[in-house]
C-alpha cells in the first residue's frame, strides 16, 4: 500500500473536492490552482510517471484521457482548455504519482512556455 499523497487522496485518507471518480480514475480540484479550473486527474492505480507506464496501464490511462474531456466540459470549459502532465525531474513533476493537470476558465489561458 503506498503512502504516496495522491494514493492517500484516492483512499479517502487525506480530503480531497472530488469532481469525478470511476473504477480506473479519480480527479479532484488543485488545492493550489493556477487558473480558475484547475483540476487534477489521477490513475488508482499508482504510476510514478509517464516514464513508468506499461500495456498493463492502458484501459486506466485511456479512462483517464477520456475522463479528462468531460471533466473540462462539465467545469465550463467548453470552448477549450489545457492538459499537462510533468514528467519527471527534467519535466518539473512534484508529486511522483502520475497526474493530468486541467487547466481553463481564463481567456486566454498564459503561454506553456516563455519563447
């Protein structure tokens, strides 16, 4: 059983404002948002990164992707939004679970990345 934060938010051990949650995924709203939606969308299963998946994780990672779209859409986020997912040290990843950032509610949402 991992102790890892996003295991513990799955869990139930750790509160979390949950927005959607299926067999394969759960998603919750950043406690730190950097837009006016900023969700959170994580596998159950622990994953440390993309780096880290195998076929095995496919069915949850493709629940995941599919999850993430309605997310947006039932946020407001109908005329667009953000995905990321940090990978790694290089990638800037904080919390070693694998997660799906959904970012929206600003018009334009800031640049990715400074040019």
């Amino acid at each position: 059983m991992s102790e890892c934060i996003f295991c513990r938010i799955v869990r139930g051990e750790i509160p979390s404002k949950k927005v959607y949650e299926d067999e394969h995924v759960y998603a919750f709203h950043d406690i730190n948002p950097v837009a006016p939606v900023h969700v959170l969308v994580v596998p159950k299963q622990h994953v440390d990164s993309m780096a880290h998946l195998t076929a095995e994780h496919e069915v949850a990672m493709g629940r995941l992707m599919v999850a993430a779209g309605q997310i947006a859409r039932d946020q407001g986020c109908t005329d667009g939004f953000r995905t990321i997912i940090n990978t790694g040290r290089v990638g800037l990843q904080e919390v070693y679970h694998l997660h799906l950032h959904i970012l929206g509610g600003a018009d334009p949402l800031p640049p990715m990345l400074k040019r």
